[in-house]
C-alpha cells in the first residue's frame, strides 16, 4: 500500500519537466521559416503577424526565408528542429500540393509537423487583357465550350497553386483549355499585357496594381467570396461554375512532439495577433482576409487540401518531380 502511495505522491514530479518547459517558453527569439522570398505574400504576412506576436512572447519573432523546391527546403528545416516551439513553419497550399508532387520528400505534411493556427486566406483571380475579347468569366467559359483546346490561360509554374487551379476550372466548368506555364509572375503578367494568352490564373495581390492600372482586367476571383479589395469583379461560382472555391492560404506549424502547453500557447498569441485591428488594416492592404483556427481545424484543413490536390495532378497528368 505504501508503494502505490508513494507512487501517487511522485506522479507531479514526473510532470514537472514539461510544464517547467511550456511555463518557461520561450527562453529565446522564435523563427518563422518561410518557404518564399522576402516581398511575396506569404512573407508579408508572417512578418506582420510575427511583430504582433512578440508583444504576447516577450521575444522577438524573426523571420527566416528559405525559397526553394516547392518548399521543401523550409519543410525539411522545421522538421528537424527541436521541437521546443521556437522554429516554426509558415505552411501554404505549397504544403498540400507537396505530397503528391514530389517522390520523395523528407518530411510527412501530416505527422512531422504540430498545428498551431490558420493566418488567412487570399485571393486567386482570372485575369484577360484589358484589351481583349474576353470581358467576363462567363463568356470566356462560353467560349471555350464552343471551342474546344482552342483557349490558352497561363499560370505561373506547373505545379503551383494557381496552375492546378487553372487545370480545376477546367475539370469542374467541364471545359477544355491549354493551360501555359510561365516562370513567374513577371513573365505571366507580360504575356497577359502582349495579348500572348487569352487570360491568365493568378494570385490577386501582386496584380493588383495592374487591374486598377487598367492594364489587365480581373474576370474573376476563385474563392467562395468576392475580394474586399475588388467587391465589383464576381466569383468564379457567379460566373457559371457552381461550387467552384479556390483560395490561397498561409498557417503556421510546428515540429511534431511540440509539447501541447507550447502549442496551446502559440495558438493564443496567432489568435491576438489576428484580431489586433492594425494587423487586420496590414493584412488587408495585401488582401488577407485573417482566418484563426484551432490546430486540429488547421489539420483537417490540411487533409482535405492534401485529397484534393492530389486528385487535380492525377487528372491532369502532371509527373511527379
């Protein structure tokens, strides 16, 4: 009998480390690993919820950009790290995408890394010339029912988001198109202006400047609701393609074995941050609509993104890389 009180009496010591740790957290500068370049979206939004988050942590929040192979790279860095809190990954659809568009990756999406929040979700647009003949998502779509393989519609990288929401449109519109890759925004954005294609698949923000330029005309936005910065041009599910709901979205995540306390800790800080109303007013001068959740909301998120995505490459034959 006194062994098993003894037992009873010493279970708090064996707790002691782990809450010593998450009570403790963090001891030193958190870093986000960002798996893009410094100016893009999803970098700028780290950045803004990263300085909210330091009030809260009483530590800086830096950010590190490791771009590269799909994300690969800033996957693999957070996967290995200690899982202590203070290296965390800015996941993306890229994350999704990921699993099914590379042979063998050295991290699992799903059981090497610790949800901790959404950040929020940005638009995807379909964009024409603004001197072309295309001036709605519906007549395109019209147009190229009555002409099969005739449209062409560039995106940036195959593989991207914007690419397979390209090679969606055509599955679920039940249409056919050539869908063009470009290397990079830049590329695209000088194809769309010298009439090379007839539209164009891609993130909002970085066209934003030229649709209110006049340069380029947005048909459409992808996700299930109209831009807050264009509340004029209508969504793909307006346009004659019911259910049709493609977004763009950042979260953070941290190494698997995370201790819960931490994680419960990250969660609480990204939710502040998100609804302080000058991060909010930052957010939405990139057209980020800020999206908390709970880490098991994040998970499931990341499930359905991972089925879905693998399902589009599958259809449209992409090779894994």
């Amino acid at each position: 009998m006194r062994g098993r009180r003894d037992f009873i009496l010493g279970m708090p010591c064996l707790l002691l480390p782990a809450a010593a740790v998450a009570q403790a957290f963090p001891t030193k500068p958190v870093r986000i690993v960002v798996p893009f370049g410094p100016g893009g979206v999803g970098d700028l939004t780290a950045r803004i919820v990263a300085q909210r988050m330091e009030q809260g942590l009483g530590q800086p929040v830096v950010i590190e950009n490791k771009p590269g192979a799909g994300g690969v790279v800033a996957g693999e860095t957070v996967a290995k790290a200690v899982p202590d809190g203070h290296t965390l990954l800015l996941m993306s659809n890229a994350t999704a995408v990921s699993a099914s568009l590379f042979s063998n990756l050295p991290f699992d999406a799903r059981s090497d890394f610790a949800p901790v929040s959404m950040l929020g979700y940005f638009d995807i647009a379909l964009l024409a010339p603004a001197g072309g003949r295309y001036r709605t998502a519906a007549g395109l779509i019209a147009h190229a029912r009555a002409n099969p393989g005739k449209l062409n519609v560039g995106t940036v990288n195959v593989g991207s988001t914007q690419n397979l929401a390209a090679e969606l449109l055509k599955t679920t519109a039940g249409v056919e198109f050539q869908v063009v890759p470009f290397n990079g925004s830049p590329a695209l954005l000088n194809a769309l202006r010298g009439g090379q294609v007839d539209a164009g698949v891609e993130m909002l923000a970085p066209m934003l400047g030229q649709v209110r330029g006049g340069t380029v005309l947005a048909l459409a936005v992808m996700g299930e609701g109209r831009a807050p910065a264009l509340p004029e041009v209508p969504t793909l599910a307006e346009s004659g393609v019911p259910g049709f709901n493609v977004a763009s979205w950042n979260a953070l995540a941290a190494p698997a074995r995370t201790p819960p306390q931490v994680l419960a800790r990250l969660n609480r800080e990204v939710q502040a941050a998100l609804t302080s109303p000058e991060v909010v007013r930052r957010l939405g001068e990139i057209n980020v609509t800020p999206s908390a959740s709970t880490p098991q909301q994040l998970a499931t998120l990341l499930d359905s993104e991972t089925r879905r995505w693998a399902e589009v490459i599958a259809r449209a034959k992409i090779p894994r890389q």
